[in-house]
C-alpha cells in the first residue's frame, strides 16, 4: 500500500443522461429535477450519485468505510465535468491487521465552482 499522510488523489468525470437514468432506476430517486430535462436540456444529477466521486478512492484501495460526511453546495447537471480532489488525512496500521484511514475531499465543475465536500474514514483489512 503506497498511500500515506498528506497524500492527494484527483480525477474527473462528466455525468451523462445516461448516468442518471441508471441512477434513478437503481435509487429510485424520481424527482422531477431528475426526469425533465431544463430550459438548457440537462438533468441535474442526483446528490448521491454526485457522492460517488469520493468513493471511487475507497474502491481503488479497498476501503471499507465506516462514515462518510458530505455537504452538497451547488447541483450538477448533466455534461457537467466534476474533478474530485481527495487529501489523505490518517493513514495508520493497527495490531489487528488494519490499516485506519481517513480523508477529506472537495468535488468542484468546470467552472471551478465548489460543488460538494466532506470526508470519509474506515478501514483497510490486511
């Protein structure tokens, strides 16, 4: 495991119809928000499919988590492109064959307007 302290993990995605169809079937999240399209055509992407970004680094390192905090701060829309900056704030092994990890992340668009934050923390299992 080459993760440590200080550690920060980027990437992006750019949410599509697509995701959100999926997404309402799966969740079934059917606000109207999230099934008529705007003036512009777009959808706007549902909160926990938003919340998606940060975890995509518990599955990367097999994270099981233990609590995850988000405060949504803008809506995202469709053919939005969200970078998702996460910063790795405790990474300590245990006795038990654990590893204790905790981080924070910020989520902002295209327009490098914030739109989610929060942290996470948990458990990888040796």
């Amino acid at each position: 495991m080459s993760l440590k302290v200080g550690d920060i993990i980027s990437f992006e995605r750019t949410f599509t119809k697509e995701d959100v169809e999926v997404f309402t079937k799966i969740s079934w999240d059917k606000g109207s928000h999230h099934m008529n399209p705007d003036e512009q055509g777009r959808l706007v992407v549902q909160g926990l499919l938003t919340a998606t970004l940060p975890t995509k680094i518990g599955g990367d390192n097999n994270v099981l988590a233990r609590t995850m905090n988000f405060e949504f701060l803008r809506p995202v829309f469709t053919g939005d492109t969200i970078g998702c900056e996460a910063t790795i704030e405790k990474f300590e092994k245990q006795d038990n064959n654990r590893i204790s990890i905790s981080a924070s992340f910020l989520c902002t668009n295209q327009n490098e307007k914030r739109v989610l934050r929060g942290n996470f923390a948990g458990v990888i299992l040796l």
